[in-house]
C-alpha cells in the first residue's frame, strides 16, 4: 500500500516558497508526495525552476508526486515546460 | 551561414541554451497572463521607450556610426508611440475577433519563443518595435542583433526587459545574445524550441532563416523605384523624396532609390532638388560615384557607404560638392548590371532616368523593381489615378506608397493609415512569407473556433397551383398573345390539346408543337424552340407526362437564354446552393410556362429538375435549377382518366419514391416532411384502386394530387440513390422510369435504414433519422410495430405487397435481361449511377460496392432481399 508522506496545501501567493519548502520534505520521505494546487491560480519562473527541481529530486529519491487541483492554465504551463509526464495529477 | 549544424564549444552552447530556457520559461508562463496583463506592461514598456528613445538613439549612433542622431530618434519614438498607438486597443490575448453571423470566433495562441534578428541600419528601433509586438502577443524573444550593433540593441533589449519586469511580465520574457557569430544563429535558428524566426535583416540573414526548416518572417532588402509622373505636385514629391531619402541618411530599405522621372518634368524636377539642396551630379562624377559606393564585383552597394551623409559620400568618390548638400544625384541610362547605380543604395544617393513616356517610365520602375526590389516598395507620385492604377499593377511591391514619401510612407501611421513595422514582408517576389507590414498578427497563432452553422432551407414551389377536375378552365385567366401547346401526338389524338385550345382566351393564337413521347433528345428541344421563335410565343402550355413537361422547361430555357449551355448546366454539383455552373438570367424573351400534367407520378409540372436524354451517350441528364420551375402548375384529374393500367402502377410508384426519398433527404424539413407523408399515405390508399379501378374519380383525383405534393416535397428535398440506381437502369436497358423505381425501391429502403457504412455530411441533419422517418411512414400507414427496426420491416413489406398488387416485376431477371447481360452492364450501371447527382441528397453515401450490391439485390428481387413474406396491410 503507498504511503503519502507529505500532504502539502500549496499557497497561491507564495507558490515557490512552498515548492521549495516541498523539495527540502523529500529528504525524509518516501512513497507518495501530495501537493495540492487547487488554490493556484498562476505560476511565475521561480515556481516552474522549483517545480523542475521537485521533479528531479523526486525522480532520484523514486517518489511519486501528485498535484491536485491544476487549473488548466498551469497545467499548460507544466506542459509547455514538458514537466507534465513527471507528475500524477488528480482533480 | 551553412545549413550544416555548427560546430560550438560547449561553453557556447550552455550560454545558448541558458538564452532559450529563460525564454521558454517565460513564455510558458506567459501564457497564464490576461489581457489586461499584457496591456499593462505594454504601456509600461512605451514609456521606458520613450524616455530612452535619444539614449538608445546616441548608443546606436556611437556604435554602427551610421546614420542620424535626430532621425535614430525619431525612429525610436516612432517604434514605441506609434506602434502602441496601432496596438493598444487589439485584443491579443482570449477571444480576439468575433463574427457572430458566421458562428466563427478568433482566438488568440502564443508563439512561445521568437528568435529575433536586428539590423544594422535601424538596430534599436527594431529591437523596441519588437518588445512591443512580444508583449502584446505574450511572446518571449530572444534577439540576435548584427555584430555591428549589439551593444545598443543589448541596452535596448534590457531598457525593454527591465521595464516589463516591473510591471509584472515574466523575468526572462526578453533576452540578448551579446557578441556572437553566425555560427549561433544558425544553432538557434534550428533550436526545438523556438517557434518562429523574426529575420529583419540582408538577403543572407533571410535565407538562411527561412532554409531553416522553422516558420519564419524573413524580411529584407527592396530596390524602390519612383516615378514622378508629369501631373504631379512637384513641389511635393521633391521635398518627400528629399525628406524621406535623407532621413536617417537613407538607412530605411523602402526608401527611393531610382527616380524615374517623365521628360516634360524631368528639368523642372532636377532643378527644384537642386535649390533643396541635392547635387546633380555630371557625367564623370556620376561613374566616379558608381565606382566608390558600387562592389563591381557583386553589384551591390558598399557596405562602408551605407548611413553616410552625402559629404562624406562625394569625398570619397572623390569629387566636391558644397557643405551641407543633402542628396546626390547621379543620372542612369537603364536599370542592370552596366547601370550600376541603379541598385539598392542605403545612403543618400539616388539614380535618375529620363523617361520619355509613361509606358518606357513604367518600364524602367519594373526593370528597378525586378533587380532586386521585388516585392518590397514602390512609389508614385501624380495626380492621375489611371496611371497610380498602372503603376500599382505593373509593381511587384507589398507597399505602393502614392503622393508621399517612400521610406517614412512604408513604415505605416505617418504619412497613410498602414499599420506601423520596422519588417516590410516582401512576399513571394522577396523570398517573404508576407506583404504586410509585419505585425501582431503575425505574432500569434490564430485559432478558429467554428460553431456548427445551417444553411437556411427553402420551400419553393410554382406561384399558382390549379388542381381537381375542370381546374385547366384556369387557362381562359392567363393572358397571352400567342401561346404553343407543346404536347405528343397521342394526347392530341384524345382530344387533351383541343380541351387546352378552348381554355384559352379567345384572343389567343395557339400553336400546337407535337413532340415524340419519349424523354426529349437536344435535337427535339431545338425544334421546339425554332417553334417558339416563329411564333413569338409569350406562353407555353406543356401538356403531357413527365417528358412533356421536361421538354417545354429546357425550350423555356433556350427560348428565353439562347446562350445557355446545357451541356455546362448539367455538370455535376454536390451542393445545389454553391454549384459551379449557373442558369443563365439574361432574357431575349419572357414567356410563362403552364405545365399541365397528363401522368400521375413526375410531378414535372411542379418540379424545378428537367431530363434530358443524352443519346450520344445513351443516358439521361438532369437539369436542375429553380427557373425552370413552371409559373403555373394545373393538375387536372380529366387527364389522366384515360391512363392505362401499367402507366397508372409505374407513374404511380413514381411518385411514391419521390416521396420516401423526400422524407429521408438529408434536406428534409418540416415542409416536404409533410407533403412527402401525406403523399406516401395518398399513394398507398388510392394508388391500388386507381390501377384496379382506373374510373374511379376520387382516386384518380386523389393519386394526381398525391403525385403533384410528393413532387413539391422532392423539389425541395430532393431524391435519392434510388433515382440514381433507377435513371442509371432504365437509360441503359430501356425500361420505364417508375417501373425502375420500383425494382429499386424495398432494397433503397433496407438500405438507408441501415447503419451507413459513409455517412453523408449533412449539417441540417442533427443525426442519422432515416430509418426513423420510415417508421413515421409506416406509423402514418398504421402498420404497426414497436420499434423502428420493426416499422421499417413492415414498411418494406407494404411496399412490396403493394408492388405485387400492381403486378410490377419484382426482379430486374423478371424482365428478361440475363445474368451474362446484367453483369456485363455493370461497371457501366456503377458509373452512371455513381454519376448521377439524385444520390446526393441521400441520407447514406452509396459506395461504388454498395451501388452494385443494390442493382443486384434488385435483379435477384424478394429472394436475395430476405424480406418478409406479404402479409395483409392495413392502409390509412
């Protein structure tokens, strides 16, 4: 059974601060990482760089992200930024 | 610059990609922007602009020491004032356009990543012009200015980014390359994830941006000739030309570059330069001039020349001229490679020719036009419109600038309402994309979204309908000098055409035109209408059958039109609406045309279609077209009393096809709906006893009637594959056309309620109904059944009983034709079925195969139909 061990509310106005804050969490996780987006409405640069980096550390440390509650216009983006394959994504 | 990917340092390449990334980064984050977002920076961008506008300008200035301080400026004011003034009120971004009464709206997509290239002529104006344009649009750029003016594109790239930022666009959405080479462009210009290249620059820089394999806006280079024509305002042109080719020291590519001037104005012209301030160069300074600013080995214009001021220039061509001359002025023979002059020239000289006519001025601007401008500007000044137009057409150019000057005319908002550019599109003519002037347009990617929309339907049907006994008493009502009969020689001999003579006011000179009883050949119709013309008709009566009727509609036709070309009316169309071929409207003669029908099953006298036999090639062809809808229509029961029984069953069932195949026309409406029903539950009733009891009144009366309403549903819905298969069948074997119809008809209606293998595009169709409209027919026959598979079952029974009923043949075997003859005929029976335009109005599409599955259904008959033994009906 997959364990979640972070269940994290992303804040809409400080979406870097608590990506990066999300990244430093999987240091001591494992199993399955929960970001929920639902009250994200934009992202600027600093928050794809930070979602780049959660990707990638997540991939080394074989945890699964899921963010919940993409609008579309940031599910956009992640797919523009071709980041999209490296999350799960749940409404 | 090679196609071949270049070889970089992986030092350069990380710099590179570091370039793009941030751009991609920002783009795809821009996308998430409004409107009013980019409306914002936009706005906070043009004011930066014009606050750096002289800043940037000196920078420019200081780093390619080519052209005007003060010009440079304007031209940077121009590229943010202007250009914001174009763009701040378009949408952008969402919904950007709307046409409601088409069902289409415009939406807006980003490009993502533009890769911009500079010139050195206007490095900073370009480079403002372009932020301006990315914002509005919510691109990224990354800009590769020339080498020779990165630094000052590099200050105007980050005056742009910077101001952005602040108010809100993405860090990164502007990037510059610093000092690079071509090796770079060539790597980004073939980078993934840029998605247009933007090539303001030389041919070279052009080219290599369209072989790039990406879309691309490659502008460049022009060869402006200009003609002053002997009406124009001279005083006018010689001060916008002076104006415009000395303004940033001719640095602007739409600038003039020959002048091309007709010979009663020619000294007036030099002269009125001359007190402006150009110098007129002789004969030897002249080719001293050609030799310094002209590379005699390419033929192009000195790279070292370019931007200088006129001074400078004559200096170093070695000839004097007084300070503070503007402009010089070198006079041409001809336009080519032994003219060297006559190139393009980003300096302030300029080539004359002394035209001797409008025609050799109007060659000479081609002849400047095609070395080396095509595509790009062209000016003219005159007061003669005939000539502007001459000019206009005669030039290969995006901009034909008139009364003004070419350079500042070209960069649009000045001097004409052109959308302001700093990147002329040249065209095909130029190696372009475009003729615009490139704008935010084309910055976006446009997408349509397109509401299903419906053609309006149409009832149409003659103005006057007679019908019941005694209704052609109507004809002693339609005045008319001189009226032919057109009928056949055995309803003469019934007394029909003497019952129409008595009809006829008593002023009326009647003429009697006898035809063959057969469906019309051209030769018959010719006849007919050698008739007509001697007797200056002003009326036909048609009187007879289906035939008859067809006939009188085509003599109408070439009476009226003699120019019309049957041969041409009868190609085929897919859309009656947006056919090709139109029926002729110009008229020699008026003439009505009262169609009175002795069958019961055409409907000829109400319909808009006419057949013609086609005996060359041994086929029928419809004519189809509205005019050739009778004006009067009298359906008169007296005239078919005397019909035979196998006439009565074959026009009978006819008329009952025309229905069924209205009712499932893909232009099926509410009003044929309701006359094909009502005539299909007419034909089932009264058709058997007007074939059993061929002197019952009311069922004649009643199958005449059912006969003409089918026609009025079918003339506006149209019929189906089964006429096809039918004109098909009957042309090629000779068997009567409603007697076909009815070999046809239980297979057609298996056929169409079936789940089509095609279906035929139909966007007044909501969904696939036919099968639905035959159960509506068997509901309005009461034949019972619960479901539509059901109904359709018992239709096709009814069908088939009512068929044994009238002892028509129920196998195409049954009339005698071999399997060996039938086979035989049967690419040709595809072909002209395939061919026929009665199939395009079925529900289903009919393949080739299914075409040939159903004329051999219909010659095996019941047996390879499968269908249901008879079984009693119970008829409405």
């Amino acid at each position: 059974m997959t364990t979640i061990a972070v269940w994290l509310k992303v804040d809409g106005e400080r979406v870097a601060h608590d990506l990066r804050a999300a990244c430093e969490r999987l240091h001591s996780a494992d199993g399955e990482v929960v970001l929920d987006l639902s009250e994200v409405r934009r992202i600027d640069p600093g928050a794809v760089h930070a979602i780049d980096k959660l990707a990638t550390r997540a991939d080394e440390k074989a945890i699964k992200i899921v963010l919940r509650g993409v609008n579309v216009a940031v599910y956009k983006v992640l797919k523009l930024m071709k980041l999209a394959p490296r999350f799960t994504f749940v409404s | 610059m090679t196609d071949a990917v270049p070889r970089l340092s992986e030092e350069r390449i990380a710099y590179l990609e570091s370039l793009v990334s941030r751009a991609r980064s920002a783009a795809a984050v821009f996308t998430q922007y409004t409107q009013e977002d980019v409306d914002r920076i936009a706005h906070a961008m043009v004011l930066a602009g014009l606050e750096k506008a002289e800043y940037l300008a000196r920078l420019a200035i200081e780093e390619t020491g080519i052209g005007v301080l003060e010009d440079k400026v304007l031209k940077n004011m121009v590229a943010t004032e202007f250009v914001y003034h174009y763009a701040k009120d378009k949408r952008t971004v969402g919904v950007v356009r709307e046409y409601p009464e088409r069902g289409l709206v415009e939406v807006a997509e980003p490009i993502g990543v533009i890769l911009s290239l500079t010139p050195i002529t206007n490095p900073t104006s370009t480079v403002l012009f372009k932020c301006i344009m990315a914002i509005k649009t919510r691109n990224a750029v990354v800009f590769s200015p020339h080498p020779n003016a990165w630094k000052c594109c590099f200050e105007a790239v980050r005056v742009m980014h910077d101001a952005a930022v602040k108010a809100g666009a993405p860090e990164g959405v502007f990037t510059c390359l610093e000092s690079h080479t071509l090796k770079d462009n060539c790597y980004l210009m073939r980078h993934k994830d840029v998605g247009l290249i933007d090539a303001t620059g030389g041919p070279g820089v052009v080219r290599a941006a369209y072989s790039s394999g990406k879309p691309a806006l490659g502008v460049g280079a022009g060869n402006t000739p200009v003609y002053i024509e002997k009406t124009a305002d001279l005083d006018m042109a010689v001060v916008d030309i002076l104006t415009s080719k000395t303004f940033d020291n001719g640095t602007i590519c739409a600038s003039e570059q020959t002048l091309v001037i007709d010979e009663q104005v020619y000294d007036a012209v030099l002269e009125k330069f001359a007190e402006m301030g150009a110098h007129l160069c002789n004969q030897e300074e002249a080719e001293l001039l050609a030799r310094c600013v002209i590379d005699p080995k390419t033929g192009s214009m000195q790279p070292a020349a370019i931007g200088r001021k006129a001074t400078d220039i004559a200096g170093m061509a070695g000839f004097d001229v007084p300070p503070g001359t503007k402009l010089l002025i070198a006079p041409i023979q001809g336009v080519g490679r032994a003219h060297p002059l006559s190139v393009e020239k980003l300096f302030p000289v300029l080539a004359v020719y002394r035209a001797r006519s409008a025609d050799d001025a109007l060659r000479v601007c081609v002849d400047v036009n095609h070395s080396g401008g095509l595509g790009h500007t062209a000016v003219v000044f005159s007061r003669n419109d005939r000539i502007i137009e001459r000019f206009a057409e005669a030039m290969n150019a995006g901009r034909v600038i008139v009364n003004s000057p070419g350079a500042i005319g070209a960069l649009g908002g000045v001097y004409n309402d052109m959308v302001p550019s700093f990147s002329f599109g040249c065209g095909t003519g130029g190696g372009n994309s475009t003729t615009d002037n490139v704008n935010l347009n084309h910055y976006l990617n446009i997408k349509r979204v397109a509401r299903r929309t419906q053609a309006h339907m149409w009832f149409r049907i003659p103005n006057q309908i007679y019908f019941d006994f005694n209704a052609v008493e109507e004809l002693r009502q339609l005045r008319s000098r001189s009226t032919v009969i057109v009928t056949n020689a055995a309803l003469e001999q019934m007394g029909h055409t003497a019952v129409v003579r008595r009809c006829l006011p008593g002023n009326t000179q009647a003429h009697v035109c006898i035809i063959p009883d057969a469906e019309p050949e051209a030769a018959v119709i010719l006849r007919g209408v050698e008739t007509l013309k001697t007797s200056v008709a002003d009326q036909i009566v048609a009187l007879g059958g289906g035939s008859v009727i067809d006939a009188a509609k085509i003599m109408k036709l070439l009476y009226q039109s003699p120019q019309a070309d049957l041969q041409e009316l009868a190609a085929p169309f897919l859309d009656f609406r947006k056919r090709v071929a139109q029926f002729p409207t110009e008229k020699v003669q008026e003439a009505r045309l009262v169609a009175i029908s002795t069958t019961s099953g055409t409907g000829s006298e109400v319909t808009p279609f006419a057949v013609l036999y086609d005996k060359a090639r041994g086929r029928k062809v419809t004519l189809a077209d509205y005019s050739l809808t009778p004006d009067v229509a009298i359906v008169d029961p007296q005239f078919v009393m005397s019909m035979p029984k196998g006439l009565t069953a074959d026009t009978g069932i006819d008329a009952l096809t025309h229905a069924l195949e209205a009712a499932v026309s893909i232009y099926a409406s509410p009003y044929t709906d309701s006359n094909a029903m009502q005539a299909i539950a007419m034909v089932f009733k009264y058709l058997p006893i007007a074939y059993e009891c061929p002197a019952d009144q009311e069922a004649r009366s009643m199958m005449h009637n059912a006969a003409c309403i089918a026609a009025m549903a079918f003339s506006n819905a149209s019929v189906g594959v089964n006429h096809a298969l039918a004109h098909a069948f009957g042309a090629r074997f000779g068997v009567a056309h409603g007697r076909a119809n009815a070999l046809m008809l239980p297979f057609v209606i298996r056929y169409n309620a079936g789940v089509p293998t095609k279906f035929m595009p139909s966007p007044n169709q909501r969904a696939y109904v036919a099968h639905k409209k035959y159960a509506e027919a068997a509901d309005a026959l009461r034949l019972g059944g619960r479901t539509s598979e059901e109904k359709v079952n018992r239709l096709v029974a009814a069908t088939e009983q009512l068929l044994d009923r009238l002892h028509m043949p129920r196998s195409i075997a049954e009339l005698g034709i071999s399997v060996q003859d039938f086979e035989a005929a049967m690419p040709e029976l595809v072909k002209a079925a395939y061919e026929d335009p009665s199939w395009k109005s079925n529900p289903r599409m009919p393949l080739l195969n299914e075409l040939a599955e159903l004329f051999w259904s219909a010659y095996h008959g019941r047996a390879a139909a499968g269908s249901a033994a008879p079984r009693e009906l119970q008829t409405a």
